[in-house]
C-alpha cells in the first residue's frame, strides 16, 4: 500500500476508568494516538434489537503497525463515525495492519 492512499485522518481511542469530581467511578474514551488511514466499508446489515431496528457495517481501515493496537480499543474517524475493532490482521511484512471493524453496532 502507498502512503497516498491513507486518506482518512482517525483517532484511536480506549477505555479507561476514572472517578467524578464527587468520586464516582466511570468509563472514558482517552485518546491513544492519531494517525492516517484507508477507511473501507465492506458490508453492511440489519438486525432488530430491544424492540428497535439497528444497522451496523462491516469495516476495514488499515494503518501502519503500531504495538499499541489492541481490539479493545475503538477508532474514530475524521467524519466521527464510530468502529470497534473485532480484529487487527498483520501484513507478511508486518509494516501494515488491518483493523476489522464494526461501526454502527452500539457507536462505543
């Protein structure tokens, strides 16, 4: 892949524990870094939840590697849609990575 091809600008994100300001524990998204990528949408589907009709899509985006990536972790992409990494695929060369993401499913 040619670096000309990474055309979207994505923040990746993890969930960490804090407290309140009145000491109540909570979960946040903190930022882990930001990068450059190529965003592609695979499939999409429909499916009903909790009595309400939910779309999620399929998704690629494929970065440099980076050992900090884990499928815990979520992106978040230059237009703010939301993708959870179900799975980082590395490159035989190892230089790229390939999160598969769902984006829609429950949006973080």
């Amino acid at each position: 892949m040619r670096s000309e091809e990474l055309d979207s600008f994505v923040e990746v994100q993890q969930l960490v524990s804090g407290s309140s300001s009145v000491g109540q524990p909570l979960l946040v998204w903190q930022r882990v870094f930001t990068c450059w990528a190529s965003v592609l949408d695979l499939s999409g589907n429909q499916y009903i939840a909790s009595g309400a009709t939910k779309n999620s899509i399929a998704s690629s985006i494929k970065v440099r590697s980076d050992v900090r990536l884990s499928p815990a972790m979520r992106v978040i992409n230059d237009d703010g849609s939301i993708y959870d990494i179900e799975a980082i695929l590395k490159s035989k060369d190892r230089r790229w990575m390939t999160l598969m993401c769902k984006k829609g499913a429950n949006d973080g």
